[in-house]
C-alpha cells in the first residue's frame, strides 16, 4: 500500500473529533493492509515506529525536508525498509549518511507525506489518546474481542507488536500473548486525582486504598526455586536484590507473579528518601555491603498469576484477597477499603504521617490492566507533583552563571497535539542537577536564542507546586504557582508524562 493511504487517514482521524468516526477510519485501514505492513502502520498510527527510538533531531530532519515531489509514489514497506537502514548507520561520517538518507526519502515524498513523516520522527504524532482508539479499531477490524486485544498487547509489548498476529489469525492468533512465568507484563499505572474524596467518587463510592511508597517498582516471578525480579522497565534486577528474590523464594506457592514497590526502611522502620532506596540498583559488586547498609523490604499491591493460572481479569478485590493469603503482613502494603470520605481522609494523613508519599485509591472491581487507562488506580499526593516535559532551559545568572537553569515546562497536549507550557521553575535544581542538565539538555537542542536553549521534549521532571493558576502568562491559559522541581524522571519517556487535559481537570476547569 501507499504510504499515501495513511497519511490520508491520519489526516482524517486528527480531522474529526468523534471516536466513532476515528475507529471506523482506522479499521477500514487495517483491512486493507497485506500482512507484511501491518505492525508498520499500526506503529506509525500510534504515534511510533517499528524500530523504536530512531534519533532523528529537529535540526537534521529540517535540513532534510527539500522540494516536495509531485506524485505519491512511496510505498510502506519502502519507507520502513529506510528507516531500518537508517538506524544501522554508525562510525565515521554518519552524520552526513544520515542526512543523505533522509534527503534520499523526503526527495521522494509529496508534501503532506513529508509532514507526516517528519511529525512521526521528531515523535510529535498525536499519542496516547489514539492508543485507545487503536486497540478498539484492531479488535474490530481483526474480529476479536477488546479484552482480548487489550491482554495482548499488555503482554505483547504493545498494540503494533501484536496487530499482525491479530489480524491474520484473529482470536488463535491472540493466544500466544498469554501471561507466561519469566516474561514480564507491562505494569499498570495510575491517574493522578486532587483529594480522596475526588477518588472514592470517580470510582463508584467505594475504593481499596493503599499506602503510595516511593521506592521502585517490581514484578517477582517465581517457579518453584527460581526467582526474577524485574523493574519496571521490565529489566532483570534480581541480582542487586537478593534479600527480595529470597523472600519470594520463601512464599508458600508453587508459581506466582507478584508486583510491588521494594524501598530500604530506616532503623525506625520509616521509608528512605527516594534516592537513598535507589542505590541499591544497578549495584553487580560488593551487593553484600550495600545490603548491610541499605536492606530492602518488598511491600506486594497486587498478584497477576497463581499456580498456573492467570489472575489478570479477576476483580482487584479477589487479587489482593489471594495475595493477602500468601504472603506476610510485613511485606503486605498497608491498605484499607472503604466507602466513607472521612475515613479515607484519616489513611491518607496516617501515610503521610509514616513518612510516605499519599495513598493509591483502587477499583475493587477492576481487572489488572497495563496503562492508566480506564482510571482504576488514583493516585493521591500531599504536595500535588506533576511529571512535566522540559520545552526549554535559559541560562542562569550569578552563581548560576554558565549553568542552564530556569527550565520551562510543558504537559502533553492529546486533544491538539504538542505541547502546552505551565511555567518556568529553577527551584530545588542542586549543583549536580544544575551541571547534568546543562550537558544533557544541549544534546537535545534545537535552536537556541541568547538567553534559552530549546530542546526536544523528551525529558521528564517531577514538579512539585502548590496551586494551579487561571494565567494569560501563557497561551495554555493556565500556570503553576511556586513550582519546584522534584526530581528527573528517567524512568517515564515524554508519551507517560501528566497531560495537559489532567492539568486542567486538577484546575476545575474541564470534567
Ligand atoms: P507514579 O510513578 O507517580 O505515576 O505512581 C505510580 C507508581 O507508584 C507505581 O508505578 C509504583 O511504582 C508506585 N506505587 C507505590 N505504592 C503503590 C501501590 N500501593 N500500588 C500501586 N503502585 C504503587
């Protein structure tokens, strides 16, 4: 197929705000696809490529973009193939390889193909609200259920990863994504909401609320002796973890998958500070000492697989029910269900009170679900933070003089695309941020002016603030008042960062 086609209907997807009509869009689309295009297109629809991160900077791409050609003549496999070459240029030279490459293909791309394409490198193609929408279209275009897709492309690694499988065998060809010992499931994540009430509310009246620690995510899978522990970028961690991989060994059930968050407690039994926890990880050598120093404790939330079955669609109610019979309290995350704001409000201050970062509020009906989507774990938060996206940085004055330092920050924009900026902070920034940053966010710039250096979003921070201000400050109509950066979020790529729509629901003005 052209790639023609799909810019087609992307273009007409961003044209028309009803979902129906986007499903319908891209369903027709998939239809048409041969096998062999399949993942590319879903990819590319979903804001991505198939070959993942390709590093192609603004400036590049905009020294690429020449004389559009008159014809559609480029064809999907062929603007795949190109990519793939171009990611395996390396050595000597390749900078000016690479220009020629992607002059090679922008040569041959009509104007609108040549937007596209730029707007899916530099990776500013509308995401995360399509995601949603994507995963319906397959189900429907393959013939399968929306659970099933949704199953999959949690233990697939992703809606394009699976799309082929789904539209060429349908539901058999979905079987082969089913939860297995030692591949681990993507995690499920969680919303940000403003107070527990706000919480109990938006999830029916009644909620399983839990301690928020600030430690590292884990998934522990264990078949009999053998024991994994990975993170949440599903990266095998056992070894620095030892004391962790023994307590999942020593736990009453033959095979297990069992998610939790591990932190290293004080001699009072209060959390270490986030950065304190952390490093235990990526530690190969001298892990006794550190261990002596630093033991981690493992607080389970939630069990995915139990003696060869799958637990993922079953009610968080009965997960946590099963859960609570495996293991013990001490490593058992403090929770409470409950259906009264007051009661709710009391967990909340006795987390904050034990040295912990809010409470989690869960569906009890909900099944297990990779994402944030759907909304069945909220997150509640003393000081409100938000993970932000660096737009830009502007060099500081003084004592901060050479540094790049008041960083301005934008939260993804998924009804208009882009970004909307909420502010500017160079509070809480230490001297090793101040020198990381400088270095880091040159590496990703774009242009830069005499005072700011503009940068490709891509790097997230957590922003503490107090308040969320109606401003005409900027065009987003909205800013954050006494924000202070937090800490960097190496963990979360810009698509997991707060949205813009989040943003202005914590402000109250849109539902
Ligand atoms: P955030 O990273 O701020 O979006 O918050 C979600 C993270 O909180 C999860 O990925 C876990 O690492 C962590 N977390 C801490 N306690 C819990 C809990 N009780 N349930 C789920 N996640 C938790």
């Amino acid at each position: 197929m052209l790639l023609a086609e799909v810019v087609e209907t992307s273009r007409r997807i961003a044209a028309t705000s009803k979902r129906l009509e986007k499903i319908d869009l891209l369903s027709a689309l998939l239809k048409r696809l041969n096998p062999e295009e399949v993942e590319i297109t879903v990819a590319w629809l979903s804001g991505a490529t198939r070959q993942g991160r390709i590093g192609i900077g603004y400036a590049l791409l905009r020294n690429s973009i020449g004389e559009p050609a008159s014809n559609a003549s480029l064809e999907i496999l062929q603007v795949d193939r190109a990519l793939e070459d171009f990611t395996s240029i390396r050595g000597a030279g390749s900078d000016a390889r690479k220009r020629e490459a992607l002059q090679q293909l922008f040569g041959r791309a009509t104007r609108e193909e040549a937007q596209f394409l730029s707007g899916l490198l530099a990776g500013e193609l509308r995401q995360g609200a399509l995601e949603g929408i994507m995963l319906e279209a397959l189900a429907r275009a393959s013939g399968s259920s929306l659970e099933h897709i949704r199953r999959a492309a949690m233990m697939g690694g992703g809606v394009a990863s699976i799309a082929r499988a789904a539209m060429s065998q349908g539901e058999t060809g979905l079987q082969q994504y089913e939860i297995a010992l030692f591949r681990p499931v993507q995690p499920m994540l969680a919303q940000t909401v403003e107070d527990v009430s706000d919480a109990l509310e938006s999830l029916g009246g009644e909620a399983a609320l839990e301690y928020k620690f600030d430690g590292a995510r884990v998934q522990a899978h264990k078949s009999g002796d053998e024991v994994r522990i990975y993170s949440r970028s599903a990266n095998d961690v056992s070894i620095a973890i030892p004391e962790i991989v023994e307590a999942v060994r020593a736990l009453p059930a033959r095979e297990l998958i069992l998610d939790g968050e591990v932190l290293s407690l004080d001699a009072q039994g209060r959390p270490q500070p986030f950065q304190v926890s952390m490093r235990r990880f990526g530690r190969k050598v001298n892990v006794d000492e550190l261990q002596q120093e630093l033991p981690m404790t493992p607080f389970w939330f939630d069990l995915l697989y139990l003696d060869g079955a799958s637990l993922l669609d079953h009610p968080q109610a009965h997960r946590f029910h099963e859960l609570a019979n495996l293991t013990p309290t001490r490593n058992l995350v403090p929770h409470l269900e409950t259906e009264s704001p007051d009661r709710a409000e009391d967990f909340l201050h006795q987390a904050l009170a034990s040295g912990n970062e809010g409470v989690m509020a869960k569906s009890r009906h909900a099944p297990y679900a990779a994402g944030a989507r759907g909304q069945s774990w909220l997150k509640i938060k003393r000081a409100r933070t938000l993970d932000l996206v660096i737009l830009a940085a502007e060099w500081g004055n003084g004592r901060r003089q050479g540094w790049l330092s008041n960083l301005h920050l934008g939260a993804r924009d998924i009804e208009k695309g882009g970004f909307a900026m909420l502010g500017k902070t160079f509070k809480g920034l230490t001297d090793e941020m101040l020198a990381w940053q400088t270095a880091e966010l040159q590496k990703i710039e774009i242009a830069r002016d005499k005072y700011t250096v503009y940068v490709e979003p891509k790097i997230v921070v957590e922003i503490a603030f107090n308040e969320i201000q109606i401003s005409q400050r900027y065009p987003s109509g909205l800013a954050l008042r006494f924000a202070r950066v937090k800490r960097y979020r190496p963990d979360k790529p810009a698509s997991a960062s707060d949205t813009f729509q989040t943003v202005q629901k914590l402000a109250g003005i849109a539902q």
